[in-house]
C-alpha cells in the first residue's frame, strides 16, 4: 500500500465528512446570509469539490462515509444526474473545470489518478490523463493546472503542466517545490500571486509572490518556490486554535481571501481574510460556522459557495450591504487605502 494513499484517505477526506444530515450552519457576520443551493441525494456522502460548465450545470465529487470515491454527479438547476459512477477508490480533494473539460482525482493501493471528464459541450467521458501526486487540482488561465500533493507521508510539493489542444497534460507534471505541512488549497489573486493553505497541522497562510511562481515554473530545479517559513503570510492558530487547517480558498470580487477551516470533530469555519493594497494582511472576519466539515469554497457571481456535507451553500450580502460597502470604499478612498472596495475577481478557473 503506497503511503500516500492512506495521508490522502486519513488526513484529507476524513476532514470533510461527518454526518452530513445533523449539520448546523451559524451566521457569525450579519453582513452575509445563507440559502442550501443543492443537497446531494445520498446523505452519507459529502461533497467535496465542484465547479459549473459553460450551460451553469454544477458538476460535484463526493465521497462515502468510508471515504471511497462517490462520484461525479451533475446538477443543472433542476435535475440530479450520474457523470461518473463511484468506485472503491479514495476520493480525491478537486474537481475544476478548465475549458471544455471537468477534471477531478481519485486514487487506489497503487496510484493516485487525475481524470479528465469531456468534452463538455458534447458526449463526455472520464478518462485517466495522469497517476502522479494529486490530492487537489486547480485551474490558471486557459492551459495551465496546478497540483497540490505529496509523495508519502511526505511535505506537500506544488506540481505543474500545461494542458494540450485536447485538454491532455503535455507532460508529467513537474514539482515546482515543496510548500508546508500537508497537502491543502491554492489561490491566485490578480497580481498572480500564490496563496498556500496547508490542510493539516498547520494552521498559517502562506504567500509565493508572482515572481516565485514564474520562475519556478521556467527553471524548478536551480529556482524552486522559496523555503515557506520566508513566505508566511498570516499564522492564523491563535484566532482558530480549534482548526485542523485549510480546505477551499478562492478571492471574492473584493479581492478579499476566503478561506474554509475544518476539523476533525470541532466546528468549520468560512473566513474572509482582508488584504490590503499592498497585498498584506488587513485582519479577518468569520463568516459563518458549522457543525459539519466544510470542503472546497468558490466566489462566483457575487456569492460565495461552500461544499458543507451533503450541500452546497450559497452565502450572499445582505440586502444594504453592498451599499455600505460602496460608501465606505468611497470615503477610504480619501485616506488613500482600500478595504472591501468591489474590483474584479481573478479567474483561476476559466
């Protein structure tokens, strides 16, 4: 049994499900609200990571109670239906749709597995593109898709390749170097500035600025990510001390980092963390809390969705927030910063 299977099966699923039926979503920032987007149809599973085709049909992974690969399943509003039919593997932690083309990972004793699910836009099937390090997948521009894993029992590694005409990897993905702490999510913002958030037994933010990322990507072996302790952005174990660590980030229009926190048997967190127009922390605010453990997050359309057991959330500004907002960047504006003012949100998920 390779080792990596069970850091992937025992650390990273096993944060994201408890008994989805008995969870208990708080608003903890009256600023937000919360509606159930969908619920999956088998309340023993969680969903784990999700992304939308070009149609606005939600595609979503799920995981079992044994943490076995649930599927892919397909929601367009009105109708749940089967993408991919689960098997006995361990579910993996990403689905992110690049193109015409969902990809998603799963592993068994032997491998760990990226499947390419297209084309979209006409009879789409799964197909295994890749059995390298894979405990989540993310999106950059149109032919890019980073990695986070780790070989073993090992320090979480950022893997990186390109993507062919065919939605195929050009190559094995490369290592552009080793993070901190155990395999967890990534963001960009719009500067092209990495975010890391290790998933477990490390409770900090960690920020690879544009430059790091570009020039590991041109040359990882002479000029890999720099050592991570030189990049920590936020240690954020005194304001969550209760946390295991990191499961979805995503920017909001704002340019503000959302963060999901989960553990193992204490409550989640969804947490906006501010950044200033320097890119430096600004400070933070808790957003929500459940009972549940939360899983991949994504900003889309002006609201915020979360995986939240066996739901998909959608949290939304509360009527005259967004006003306020606007006020507020206006008067901040005089003082020559900015926080919460609305700007664009970075596509890392075409």
């Amino acid at each position: 049994m390779k080792l990596r299977s069970m850091s992937l099966a025992i650390v990273g699923i096993a944060s994201v499900l408890t008994s989805p039926s008995h969870a208990a979503v708080s608003i903890l920032d009256p600023g937000y609200s919360f509606t159930t987007y969908h619920t999956h149809s088998v309340a023993t599973s969680a969903v784990i990571s999700f992304d939308w085709d070009a149609s606005d049909a939600v595609h979503y992974q799920t995981a079992t109670s044994a943490f076995a690969f649930g599927g892919l399943f397909r929601w367009n509003g009105v109708t749940q239906t089967t993408a991919v039919v689960g098997n006995s593997d361990f579910s993996g932690a990403g689905v992110v749709r690049i193109g015409d083309n969902l990809y998603f990972n799963t592993e068994d004793f032997t491998s760990q597995k990226v499947s390419k699910y297209g084309p979209l836009s006409g009879s789409p099937i799964a197909t295994i593109i890749s059995t390298g390090p894979s405990f989540d997948l993310f999106g950059r521009n149109p032919g890019e898709i980073f990695i986070t894993g780790s070989i073993g029992f090992g320090t979480n590694q950022i893997f990186y390749t390109t993507l062919d005409g065919a939605g195929n990897f050009t190559g094995a993905p490369v290592s552009l170097g080793l993070t901190i702490g155990s395999s967890g999510p990534i963001a960009f913002d719009l500067a092209g500035n990495m975010y890391y958030a290790p998933g477990f037994g490390n409770r900090s933010i960690y920020k690879y600025l544009a430059a790091d990322v570009a020039a590991a990507i041109t040359d990882p072996i002479t000029n890999p990510l720099p050592a991570a302790a030189s990049r920590l952005w936020r240690d954020y174990s005194a304001d969550f001390a209760t946390v295991s660590g990191g499961t979805g980030m995503a920017f909001d229009e704002a340019g503000e980092l959302l963060l999901t926190l989960t553990d193992f048997s204490n409550p989640s967190y969804l947490v906006r963390f501010d950044v200033d127009a320097l890119g430096d922390y600004e400070g933070f605010e808790a957003i929500l809390s459940s009972t549940d453990q939360l899983g991949d997050v994504r900003f889309r359309d002006g609201s915020i969705y979360l995986a939240n057991g066996n739901t998909i959330l959608q949290v939304v500004p509360e009527p005259g927030t967004i006003g306020l907002v606007l006020m507020g960047c206006a008067a901040l504006a005089l003082l020559r910063r900015r926080r919460g003012c609305p700007r664009p949100a970075p596509e890392i998920r075409p």
